[in-house]
C-alpha cells in the first residue's frame, strides 16, 4: 500500500501550524509566547513556498524566498528578544498586558 503526499496535505499541515501560531499570538501574555507564535505562522508560509514551488515547476523560487524568510525571522527573533530583555530590565515582567509604555 503506497500513500502518496499531495499538495493538499501540505496545505493542511500549514493551516494547522499558522491556526495554532494565530492562537498563541491572540491568547497568550507572555511576549516570549507572543513570538514563538510568530514564528509558527512564518513556518506555515515557509511550507506553503515550498510547497507550492515543488508541486508548480521545477523552479527553486519557493525555496529561495523561504531561505529569505528563516534569515528574516532570525533578525526578528534577535531583535524582538532584545525588546523583550529591555521591557524586563524596566518593568520586571515580559506579560505584554502589564507594560503600559516604553517611553521612558
């Protein structure tokens, strides 16, 4: 019995993985959360270029622009982590709901 992996089920398996991204995003105080469910929802659409470049041609275009966007979310994740400790040096908490403002 073979069981051959379509283009469907790429597409399911990132609609879970950015539902659940979306969830955490919307639910969770924690800022550490926050961006762990950002980088659910980039590996979604990384699976969606993939995907979609696999099944379109044998181009690599899906594959470059997902290299791009893990470079990206790196910058992101080590920018956001240094927000993060500097809203936790000020405020003594990464709770996004206890910070009212960076101003100061």
């Amino acid at each position: 019995m073979t069981f051959h992996i379509s283009l469907i089920h790429y597409l399911l398996l990132s609609a879970v993985l950015f539902s659940l991204g979306i969830y955490a995003v919307v639910t969770r105080r924690n800022a550490i959360l926050v961006l762990m469910g950002i980088e659910l929802m980039l590996n979604a659409a990384n699976i969606n270029f993939i995907a979609f470049s696999r099944y379109s041609g044998t181009n690599l275009d899906g594959q470059l622009v997902a290299v791009f966007v893990i470079i990206l979310a790196a910058c992101e994740a080590a920018v956001a982590l240094a927000i993060v400790l500097n809203m936790f040096h000020q405020f003594n908490t990464v709770n996004v709901d206890e910070v009212h403002s960076l101003k100061d």
